[in-house]
C-alpha cells in the first residue's frame, strides 16, 4: 500500500471497492499467475525464441521452465541486494530472457522500467535518474548496435546504479545474465494493488512520463482482452513489435497469452520474411502490428510462398488505420482484422470478432469493460452529444489516476474527478465505437511511435547556432505522419544544414525515430492571434510538397 500511494495516486478507495465486488480486479499477482500456470501445465510450451539457442537456432521453455527460471533468476538478484519497490530499467529485445527477466522483478515485487530496444543515452539516463533505478538489463549487442558501450556511459552519468546485467552474450566488464540465478528462496512477493511496473508514455512533454500500473488493474486488462480476442491455451501469438511496448505486451500481447497459456513466438524481425515462416513453423494464431507494418504484410501475402493459414487474427492499432487499408486485410492474409485503439495509460478499445465488416474497417473500437468511463468533451470540458468530434476523457479500472511522481503534470492530465485527459480527438458512434479523428495533444505518430514534439525541440534548441525550433508532423504515405523541424538560425552563427541538425540530435544520445525527418529553415515562426506560434500553421505549412504519389 505504501508503494502505490507515496509513488503514484491510487484509485479512491470506493473505487477499488467497487472494480474488486465486480470481479475486474481479483487479487492476482503476476507472479503467482506465473506460478499457476507451471503447476497447472508444466510442459506445455510458454515462450519460443527461434534464434536464441546457444547455437543461434530455436529456443523453447516451457511453462515449468520460465517458472524455475524465473525463481532462480528472483534469488540471485536478492543476494545482490535487489528487493521490492526498487526500479530495474529492462532494454531488450524480442529474447526470452525478456519474460525471464521481468517476471524474476515481479516475484520480488522490483519495478521493472520499460525501455525500448531504441532508446539510447538521453532517454536511459533519464529514466535511471529519475526512477533512481538500480540495475539495467540490456542485450550484449542488438541490431549492429553495442548496448555495453551505451550502459558504460549510462553508468558514468546515473550514479543510483549499482548492476548492468547483459543477456545473451559476452558481458564484458558487465554481469552476465545467465550467472546470476542462485537456489530458489521463499519471497513474499507483492499483494496485487501495488505496482507491477512502469511503462514508458508517448508524451508530449519535454521529458517522458512514467505510468504505474498494478498487477490488479493490468492483469484485468489482460483477461478482457483474452475474452474479446478469442486468446485461450492454444493460441500461438507472434510478438513482431518491441516486447515491452504496452500494445504487443498486453493487447492481448504476450501477457495474454501467457494468462492463458498459451505460447509466445519471438519475432526478431518485422519483416515479412521473417515473420511469414515463423507463422507457417509456428503455427501462429494471432499477431499485432501498428499499420505501416500491416500494410506492408498485405502487400507482400499474395506473393509470399508461405502458408499463412493458421493466422485467425490480426490486431492493428498504435496509431490511425486508413480504411481502404483496413478492407485490404481479409483478402490478402485470410484472418480477421480487430481494429485496437489503446493507451499505456490504460484504455484499450478492441472491434469484436463478430462486429459487422462496415464497423471493424471504419471504427477503432469499444472498450474492453463495462466500468470504462468515456467522455467526448469540447475545449471547457462540457460533454458533447453522441456523434460530435471532442476530446477523449477516461476513467477505469485499468486506466491509471496519475503518472508517477509527477504531480505537476497530473493536474495537467487528469481532471479533477479523475479522468485521463488522453489528448485524442474523437467521435463516438450510436453502436459506442469510437472513430479516432484526431490529437490535441503536441506529440507526432510515427507509424505508432510516439514523439513528444518538446522532446526534441529542447535538444535543438541546444545548438549553438540555432535561436528557435518547432517541431511537428507532417503526412507521409508510408508512416502517417513523420517529423519536421523548422529552425530559425541565429544571426551571425555558422550556417547551419538539415544534416547538421540531425546529427546533433543524434549525437546528443536520442532514440534515431526522434530525429527530425525533415529539418526546414524559416525567418519567423507563424502566430496565433494571441502572440503564441501556431502549430497548426506550420503543420499546413508541412503538407509535402506536390510529387508523385507512393
Ligand atoms: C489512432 N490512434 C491510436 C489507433 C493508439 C494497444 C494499442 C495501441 C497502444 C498504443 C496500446 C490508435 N488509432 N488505433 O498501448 O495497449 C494513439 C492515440 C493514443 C496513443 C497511445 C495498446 N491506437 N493510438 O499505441 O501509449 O493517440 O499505446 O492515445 O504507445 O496512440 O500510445 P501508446
């Protein structure tokens, strides 16, 4: 209890009290969940990572095994001085040691922090720093890219931590993963209303926002969106996207079918190729992806020589799915779409598997519970009747209260009554669907990542050269919507090149899907009529330039 309240705000005690007599939040812990599940079926397959063998082929654990491995895992990292309520931040990829990894945190009742393969120094010192964090787990190398030289200067700059443990590789001067496990002890673990976690916000603020989330409300997510996507003990997910990102961790993602036991397929690629002949090896069931990759996977079925056939289900979501791409899924890969419109704050809205075609193609969904409060406000948060275009309000059993140690902004995202001001603009459809129409809030969707426009701005504004810069988003065929910068140079300061600015950013230690796509020179910056720049004259400004099309 003293975790949740000091850290992060709770749900108001008659609320909790309220989603525990429905049945939403049933006293589960994720390491108990995990402890279930090995007893129940030890030997049934949890988790596949087909190139992480010792000899680079095909891994299996079982549910017995991650269980065992998990435990050993939690022991060895108390006897390094590990224990409850202390932050972990985990940056690995699709690799089992992911699921070995956070569920040792969960058994000890650690807080795993969530980064993405992507991040790079500013964002991990950040989180370190901020969360006081006192271990970092990271692959040795991933992608042509040596995490052991960023948790060198990672360590020089977060003094709080105290271990880097790398997994799957030579550590160097590092811990090696693989050498930590020790004899299972008995550990109390966490009571299911403390926190889990912390997931990384899209956010739209100068730093990123962290997002606690309890083994209560998250493991209610996952449940319903087991039940609304069909997810049971035989389903085969493939987990394309990042592993700890909210969408392939949740929705129903490899948690889900986890709870359900089913088995998780690692994919290390996105591509088709990759991904296609593990569906057809696999067996895959079910999969997600945000839509550039979905629409790339249609285009490229027809031609493919795999056999696609065990797919039953695709779940696109992250960011806007265009129509005309939605229609395309069922023809060319044979599985039925579900349309998920979600958030690491907390809603998740899904199309049902039995929705009409018109509502899976042109809606974002509904959402998972019955105890999802939605409102469509306008800009003075009066309610708008069914049908208007307003601002999407939430509050839930899954949706956070606040982020964590962040009051300031908490005044900002929450009403006073407690609704997630969740900074999309929406519709909402006499069936209860919502259409996503839009954003108020100062972030750009690449392709579903999320770049918080004052994020990079900041890290502009520290070239010397450079006296203003305004970043927003601008229509790209493939991604939806991709960065431009537009930079007003000081006078009398070197000349300055598009190239000059993004390597900057780059060099300044930013995850390379915040660098400014575009980097665009301007005089003045363009006015509101009440002094302030207008975003959204620049954003006019940044319609591309007329060209052949795709
Ligand atoms: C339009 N915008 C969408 C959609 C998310 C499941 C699925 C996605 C996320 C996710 C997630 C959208 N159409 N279908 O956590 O569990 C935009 C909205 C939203 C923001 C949240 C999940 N699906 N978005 O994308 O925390 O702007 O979560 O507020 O990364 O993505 O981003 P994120």
């Amino acid at each position: 209890a003293e975790l949740v309240e000091t850290e992060a705000p709770a749900w108001p005690e008659e609320f909790a009290a309220r989603y525990r007599a429905a049945g939403w939040w049933q006293g589960e812990t994720f390491g108990k969940m995990l402890r279930d599940r090995a007893e129940a079926h030890p030997d049934r397959i949890a988790v596949v990572d087909p190139t992480g063998g010792s000899d680079g082929g095909r891994r299996t654990w079982t549910y017995g095994e991650l269980d065992r491995r998990a435990d050993r895992l939690a022991s060895g990292l108390v006897a390094r001085g590990i224990g409850r309520g202390d932050k972990v931040v985990v940056q690995l990829p699709n690799v089992a040691e992911f699921f070995e990894v956070i569920f040792a945190l969960f058994r000890i009742g650690a807080l795993p922090v969530f980064a993405l393969p992507a991040h790079r120094r500013s964002e991990i010192v950040y989180f370190c720093t901020f969360t006081q964090a006192v271990a970092y787990v990271i692959p040795a190398e991933h992608e042509g890219f040596d995490y052991r030289t960023l948790a060198a200067v990672v360590c020089a700059e977060a003094p709080s931590l105290k271990h880097v443990f790398v997994a799957g590789g030579d550590a160097g001067y590092f811990e090696d993963l693989a050498e930590v496990p020790a004899e299972p002890i008995g550990l109390g673990g966490p009571a299911s209303h403390e926190l889990a976690f912390l997931q990384l916000s899209g956010g739209s603020t100068g730093v990123p926002k962290l997002i606690p989330r309890t083994h209560d409300d998250y493991i209610y997510s996952l449940r319903g969106s087991n039940e609304i996507c069909a997810v049971n003990e035989n389903s085969v997910y493939l987990c394309v996207l990042p592993a700890a990102h909210n969408f392939p961790l949740s929705s129903p993602g490899s948690l889900g079918t986890l709870y359900a036991g089913g088995r998780v397929v690692l994919c290390p690629q996105p591509v088709p190729d990759v991904a296609f002949r593990l569906i057809e090896s696999e067996g895959v069931t079910i999969t997600g992806l945000v839509p550039p990759l979905a629409i790339v996977w249609t285009e490229a079925a027809p031609r493919s020589a795999y056999d696609l056939g065990s797919l039953e289900v695709l779940l696109v979501g992250g960011a806007k799915f265009s129509e005309e791409a939605a229609r395309r899924v069922r023809p060319a890969l044979g599985c039925t779409l579900q349309q998920v419109f979600g958030m690491a704050e907390g809603l998740v809205n899904y199309t049902r598997l039995d929705d009409p075609l018109e509502t899976v193609v042109t809606t974002q969904g509904r959402p998972i519970s019955p105890d999802d409060e939605i409102r469509v406000v306008d800009d003075q948060d009066n309610d708008l009747p069914i049908g208007s275009t307003g601002h999407l309000l939430t509050r839930g059993p899954y949706t956070i209260r606040g982020y964590w140690n962040a009051p300031e902004h908490n005044v900002r995202s929450f009403t006073e009554d407690g609704f997630y001001r969740t900074g999309d603009v929406v519709r909402l459809t006499e069936s209860g669907h919502l259409v996503v129409e839009g954003r108020a809030k100062d972030q750009i969707n690449r392709g579903g990542e999320k770049i918080a426009a004052e994020e990079v701005e900041n890290h502009i504004l520290a070239h010397p050269s450079v006296h203003d810069a305004n970043v927003v988003a601008e229509a790209d065929p493939y991604l939806g919507e991709r960065t431009c910068a537009y930079v007003i140079v000081r006078p009398n300061t070197e000349p300055l090149r598009a190239f000059d600015v993004k390597k900057f950013v780059r060099d300044r230690g930013l995850a390379a899907y915040k660098v400014p796509d575009r980097v665009v020179f301007v005089d003045t910056f363009p006015k509101t009529g009440v002094g302030k720049v207008s975003k959204n004259d620049l954003r006019t400004a940044a319609a591309p330039p007329p060209g052949p099309g795709r």
